[in-house]
C-alpha cells in the first residue's frame, strides 16, 4: 500500500511540474503589448454587460465605460438588466441621455441560463461589429478600448481574452483570493500562448459578432447556468485554433473584487466548477482531473501520516514542488499585474489550496449551487 500510494504521489507531482513548466513557457510566449500611439480607429464596438442586483456600484463601471478615449461615434453600450429586484435597471436607464441601452430581460419560463440569454438578446440588438463583455461591477482606464480595439484593427484574432484583477483587497482573505485569481488569469494566458486554448473571464472578453454567429452562440452550452466565457471560447477554438489571443497590456486590465464571505467564495467556485462537466476538448478535462487527483494524493499523505511519518515526507515533498512550481510562474504573472508582494502569502495559500480545491471538485459538479439570488445548477 505504501509503494503504491507513494508512487502514485510522485507520478502525479512531475505531472504538476511538468504542467507548471508549460505554463511558464505558454506566459513567456505571449509578448507584453504597449499603448499606441493614437490612430484612428475604424471599428464600432458593442460594450455588452448582463447585470442583476448591482445597484450599488453599477453606475462606476457605466462611468468608466463612457469616460474611454474610443470615439464615440463608434461606441455602443447595451446593458440587459436580469430581473433585478433593487434599481439597477433605473440607474441604467438614468444614462439614456449619454447613450446607454437598456435591454430588460422578461422571461415567463424559469432558465437555467439567464446570463447567457441576456448577453445573445443584447448581441441580436447590437449594432457593432466587435462585441466586448464585462462586469457590472467592473472598473477600467480610459485607455482600455482603445487597447483591445487596436489588437483586432493590427492582427486576425477572432476572439481576444485580456486580464482581470482583483483590487483593494481589504484582509488577509481577500489578498488570497487576489493571487489565486492571478494564477487563474495567468493560466488562460499561458494556454492561449501555447495555442491550446482552454480558459478566459467574462469580465475583459472581445469577440468579434460574426464568429459569435458562425458558431451558433450559446447553442450546446445554454443548459449550464454558468460558462458564457470559457465555454464559448473552447467553441471559438475548436474551429479556429489560431483566432485567440490574450491582450498582454497593462492599460487593458480590468479591476474586480474578490468575494468578502466564505459562503460567497465557496458558491463561485462552485459555479466555476460546473463549467468542467461540457468541456468537449478531452485534453482539457485530464489536466483537470490531474490538477485534482495531486492535491487528493497530498491530503492522502497528510492523513496517512498520522499513522506512518514516511507519508509525511511523501507530502512535504509534493507541496515543496508545489510551491516551487507556483511561485515561479506566479512571479512572472504577479510581475505584470505589479502585485509581486502578494507571493509572501505563496506559502499559507498554497497549502489551503489543497484542502479547497479537492473539496470544491468534490462538490462542483453536484446540484444545485446559489447564483444571484436564484438557485442554479
């Protein structure tokens, strides 16, 4: 049992390296990009947002959307509101004098998929050309438009992922919650670096109409409430391997919160995890598995070490190559995000990891989960 379980651990840990390596060499891969110098532009772009329940800070990131160095001329803004119950859809439709649209979803039938929906009705009423997803209760620079429309205008991409980062953090748990969702960007990065696309966040997404049409939308993957994102990219990709790219830019960032509770990290990541169940790209779900089967084989050695201290050695080991192995990818990730002095919690944040990671694939992919206020599965 001892060979076993030992062998099994190491096997599962040069996966771990062997994967951390590709990741650095997919980041590397892809090249930091630079503000233009100002040109002018030809593209009419569509900002899409799906908002439900943001009355608190929905209006920053509609000022922040009309405060971009885009002509705007050129820019269009169409926020579906999702059966908000508090005044969202006033304080959007408060912004129809500066040009702000206001979709309102009304749906008789219970979906599973609100989202999704909301974001294919505003595409059906958009006028734009490229079409450019966010948050709403996202923040941006002036420049970031201009960024994201000038790598479509300077190449063939089809479909363009750029970074999201979390920002004041206010306590240790929110500065963990910051580097891990670092590591998450990075590893959307790093496979679009190494053309083996498989992840990206809806928060910072452009794509351009026509290849949103061409391949059918959300058809195949609106049954899942979560996944307008990533999922919609491995479609992109599937069919068009070369059309995706990252935006390496710092102006291009786009600023979130990490969640203040537990309860509300634990059903995000749930809601992340639900994803994995319609990947269709096999190698995508083995890596998957692998990254879950190396951490279950760490607490495997942690708690057999109870009995005998030569699992403990066993487990020390995997989490020393562990934390090697994050912490140079994450210094080149946290380098561009300029955040560098979030590795200091590499250590502690990496052995929770362990314990959330295997609890979460456990439970991901069982039920049902809460989502804005509904019950979703």
């Amino acid at each position: 049992m001892a060979t076993i379980l030992s062998a099994a651990a190491m096997l599962f840990t040069a996966f771990y390296v062997i994967l951390f390596v590709f990741l650095i060499a997919g980041w590397l891969r892809v090249k930091q990009s630079f503000l233009p110098v100002k040109e002018a532009f030809q593209t009419k772009v569509t900002v899409l947002i799906a908002a439900r329940n943001e009355e608190a800070g929905i209006h920053q990131t509609i000022e922040d959307i009309l405060a971009q160095q885009y002509p705007k001329e050129l820019l269009e803004v169409i926020i579906a509101d999702d059966h908000s119950t508090d005044r969202t859809a006033e304080i959007i439709l408060s912004y129809a004098g500066r040009g702000v649209k206001l979709l309102q979803l009304k749906e008789d039938q219970p979906l599973n998929s609100y989202k999704k929906k909301a974001i294919s009705e505003a595409i059906k009423l958009s006028k734009g050309d490229l079409m450019v997803a966010t948050d709403a209760d996202c923040r941006m620079g002036p420049h970031w438009l201009e960024a994201i429309v000038s790598k479509f205008e300077k190449s063939n991409v089809l479909m363009l992922s750029s970074p999201v980062a979390f920002f004041e953090d206010k306590n240790l748990f929110e500065r963990l919650q910051a580097l891990e969702f670092s590591a998450f960007i990075g590893l959307g990065a790093s496979t679009i670096g190494n053309k083996k696309a498989s992840t990206c966040n809806g928060a910072n997404l452009a794509y351009k109409k026509s290849i949103f049409n061409e391949v059918g939308g959300f058809k195949g993957i609106d049954d899942l409430a979560s996944g307008d994102d990533e999922l919609l990219l491995q479609k992109i990709a599937a069919k068009y391997p070369d059309g995706i790219s990252f935006l390496k830019q710092k102006e291009a960032i786009v600023y979130t919160y990490a969640k203040s509770t537990w309860e509300e990290f634990k059903q995000q990541r749930r809601r992340w995890a639900s994803k994995s169940v319609k990947y269709k790209d096999k190698a995508i779900v083995a890596l998957a598995v692998g990254f879950w089967f190396f951490n279950a084989l760490i607490l495997a050695n942690l708690a057999a070490g109870i009995f005998n201290v030569f699992y403990l050695k066993v487990a020390a080991v995997q989490l020393l190559l562990k934390i090697i192995s994050e912490g140079i990818f994450l210094f080149f990730v946290t380098t561009f995000f300029k955040r560098r002095k979030l590795l200091l919690l590499l250590p502690l944040g990496s052995l929770l990891h362990v314990f959330y990671v295997v609890y979460i694939g456990i439970i991901g992919n069982k039920g049902v989960y809460e989502w804005k206020g509904r019950k979703v599965h």
